[in-house]
C-alpha cells in the first residue's frame, strides 16, 4: 500500500529528527503505535522496519518501550538450550 501525506514544512521540521528519512520516520511512529496498541506483534513489528530480533529489541529501547520479558520465559529459554545441548 501507498499513502502520500502532505506536511508543512514548519512542522515537519518539528516532527521529524534532522537528518532522519521522513517515510522511515513515518513508517516507525506509525508502526510504534500499531504495536503499543497490540495490533501488530513483535514479530511483525521487526519485518515491517526489516529488523531481527535483537536489532528490534535495541530500536524499542532506543524508543523506551521495553520487552515484557519475565523470568519464566528466561528459564524456558535456558530449557529448550539445554536440551539442544547448548
């Protein structure tokens, strides 16, 4: 899909970080506020911006939105390593 938006420049200025692709920037917020409002899934998120885990993981931080990440999943994690004998 295609969406064309139209700014003044003014405010664009105001929106956008210096130096930052507006459509990048675009694309981020809107896809940040689909994925806080639990309409896209983390994985999701991460193909939408063409990013891996981890690179996501650092973006989301960057943005201060952190992971809902218990020590449950921590110990199922280090489970399923340990049966695959890493």
């Amino acid at each position: 899909m295609r969406i064309t938006v139209e700014l003044p420049d003014d405010l664009a200025q105001q929106m956008i970080p210096a130096g930052q692709n507006p459509a990048r920037a675009v694309v981020e917020n809107m896809a940040l506020e689909a994925f806080r409002a639990q309409r896209l899934t983390e994985h999701q998120l991460a193909q939408l911006l063409g990013m891996d885990r981890y690179q996501l993981d650092g973006f989301l931080k960057d943005c201060g939105i952190w992971l809902d990440y218990t020590m449950a999943d921590l110990h199922q994690e280090l489970e399923a390593q340990r049966k695959l004998g890493l």
